[in-house]
C-alpha cells in the first residue's frame, strides 16, 4: 500500500500539467504539485490558503463557480480557455478538467489545468492573418482556393463562398469555367510536375467571362500530399488599359507620321524661302551696284560744293551698308538707338568729326557731342578708355 502512495504522489508532483485539490464545500484549496505552484507562482503553503475565486478574475468568477458546482451532478466537467491570476497579478489561459474524487470518504474536486496561454497567442495570430488576408482579398476581389491533384477544390476564401456558396469537393474547371474537363491552358499540371509556381490568363466564366490572371503555387500538406494553392486576379480594368493604349499608340503613330510627312514639307519650305531670300539679296545687290552706284560715280565728278560732296559720300557709304552684311549686324546692335544716333553712329564710323557731323546736321558740336555720349552708354562703352570709332569698325569686320 505504502508503495502504491509513493508512485501516486511521484505521478501528482511530477505531472507535466498543474493539479489543484479542492474542497467541494468551502472552495477552498486542499493540495497542489509543483507544476501549479510554477503556474501560480505561490508556494504549496500559500495556495492551501487560496480558494477558487481567488486565483481567477473578477469577471470570469461566475463561470467559474458555475462550472464548479456542476461537478456536484457530473462526474468530469472540462472549461476551456479559461483566465488564471498568477500571484503578480498576470494573466495565463488554461483548459481545466475537473473530475470528482473521494479522499478519505470526504468529496474534493481535483484540477487539471493545462497552459494554453501560447497555443492561444498563436491561434489569435492565425485568425488575424486569416481576417487581413480575407479583407485584402474582399477588397482586391482577388480569389483564393486549394486544389489537389485530381481538380477537386479543398478550399476556397469566404468572399467567393458568400458569392457563390461552397464548391468543396468539387472540380474547380467545373466550377469556375463551367467545363465538362481540365482547361487547356491551366496551370496545375505544371505546377505540380515541376514544383514551381506559374502564372496564366484565363477568361472566367463564373464572372461573366472576365479576363483574370491565375497565379498557381505548388506546396506540401502535413500528410505530404501535393496541393496547389491557386490565387485568381480579376485584370479587367488592366486589359482595358492596355487595348486604350494599344488605341492610343497606333493614333500617335498616325499622328507621327503625319507630323514627319508635315516637317518633310516645312523643311522643303524653308530651303524654298532661303533660295528666294538669297535670289532677293543678290537681285537688290546686282540692282544698286548696276542702277545706282553708277550714276553716284558721275555726279560726284560733276561740279557740285563741297556740302553736296559730303551728302553724296554718305549716301554711297550707307548704300554699301545696307548691301554688305555688315548691314544686319548693325541694326541688330542700333535697335534701342534713336534715328539720329544711327545716322551718327554710321557718320562716326566712316570717319566724320564731330564739327563735320555738326554742319551736316546743321546744329551746335555739344548736341552731337550729346548725342555720342548716348551712343557709347548704349553700346556699354561709359568709362571706358575704348575709341568709339574703332568700335564701330570692329563690328563691321565681325
């Protein structure tokens, strides 16, 4: 007998689950091994001193008791992932059986609790990864099923389910395209010959014949078999997108070619213009040099003063500017000068005093003397030691 005690007593303190002796009378503790102690966190002594509501929370007591005076009727009661207060104050979750046994011909509850606390947190992880992933693919309309090696579905996600009900069990080319046999181009095959995921289009014909891109994932269950979990992307609006701009980029090659058709023409145009402006030019030239320089060569040898020399000098000069291109540069350069400064400006350039321009101008020497201080401001020559008609010679070389 005595060593019957001893192996019953190694089995209770040795036990890889919390056991807790309770009397059915007043609730409270009677005797616990060690695991419970470890659990709890009190020492032997201090759990005969707790009673049953006091290792649970405040909220759960009713259960608990509940479940406890059940134990009168019933031989074994189980609760399940229920709160147990440590002694500082934290929580764990534990599955409880209880069974009623006979000490002495006196009634005690005897439970076993058994930490859940890690199985729980994992499953809480599980389940919210399983609601993410079916909001993302409610949203994304982006189905998800299981198919095993003969075509039957094992799984599909809730969206498709509250759609169309539960296809499980049945064949998925059945289901979704409506077809007495495998699809032509499906993936599974391949995907459970070669171990490799593949990707597919298809027209699904459960969705109205909607164009849906079919990614296939071969993977292994627990028991070893092959499965492949298949992920269905409704690519409608992509489709759409991609025949608007298969549109757009034929009518940019239409407008392209009409466009290098047009800058072929321009281009024939502008050599056009350029041939006219240079047949222009040399006609104006041919034109001065034939019909008015001539006869400036004979009045000057006819008997004119010396002021009518003058004027018929600079005549001459400006009718070389204005056919030399010289000429352009000029204007550029004189585009914010008065009518005066140009004449000036030209007078200077051919070598004119600023008496010789005074009397051609018939004014006082200080207004022309004004006038080419404007002209050197202009030109950006202001305090500088640079010789104004110099300069204007200089653009004439350039």
């Amino acid at each position: 007998m005595k060593e019957i005690y001893q192996i019953h007593e190694a089995i209770f303190n040795n036990a890889p689950d919390g056991i807790l002796l309770a009397d059915i009378e007043n609730k409270k503790f009677y005797a616990g091994n060690k695991m419970i102690c470890q659990m709890l966190g009190y020492s032997l002594e201090e759990i005969k001193n707790l009673g049953v509501t006091d290792i649970h929370p405040q909220e759960d007591l009713p259960y608990v008791v509940e479940q406890f005076e059940k134990l009168s009727r019933e031989e074994a009661v189980t609760a399940r992932d229920i709160a147990v207060k440590r002694k500082d104050r934290s929580i764990f979750y534990a599955d409880i059986n209880s069974v009623l046994i006979t000490l002495s011909g006196k009634p005690y509850i005897a439970g076993i609790f058994r930490d859940i606390t890690e199985r729980k947190r994992v499953e809480e992880e599980v389940r919210s990864l399983k609601r993410q992933i079916e909001f993302i693919l409610g949203v994304t309309k982006t189905a998800l099923d299981i198919i095993d090696s003969k075509f039957n579905i094992q799984y599909i996600d809730p969206w498709w389910q509250k759609r169309y009900g539960d296809p499980t069990g049945r064949k998925c080319y059945e289901y979704f395209m409506g077809r007495s046999g495998a699809c032509p181009s499906c993936g599974i095959p391949k995907a459970l010959e070669t171990k490799t995921a593949n990707v597919t289009e298809e027209l699904l014909v459960k969705e109205g014949n909607r164009p849906i891109q079919v990614t296939t994932i071969p993977f292994q269950n627990a028991e070893g078999e092959w499965l492949v979990a298949e992920v269905k992307v409704d690519i409608t609006e992509r489709k759409k997108a991609e025949a608007k701009l298969k549109e757009r980029e034929k009518e940019l090659e239409t407008k392209s070619q009409s466009l290098e058709e047009a800058n072929i023409a321009l281009k024939v145009m502008l050599k056009r213009r350029n041939e006219d402006k240079k047949e222009l030019e040399e006609r104006i030239l041919l034109n001065v040099k034939e019909l008015v320089i001539p006869y400036l060569d004979k009045l000057k040898v006819t008997a004119i003063d010396e002021r009518q020399k003058n004027y018929t000098n600079i005549l001459e000069s400006n009718l070389n500017d204005i056919i030399s291109p010289f000429s352009h540069k000029l204007s550029a350069m004189f585009l914010e000068f008065t009518p005066a400064e140009i004449q000036i400006a030209n007078l200077l350039r051919q070598g004119k005093t600023s008496k010789e321009i005074a009397e051609l101008f018939h004014c006082a020497s200080r207004t022309i003397a004004f006038h080419r201080n404007n002209i050197r401001k202009k030109l950006g020559l202001k305090n500088k030691k640079i010789n104004l008609k110099s300069y204007l010679l200089s653009l004439q070389k350039g």
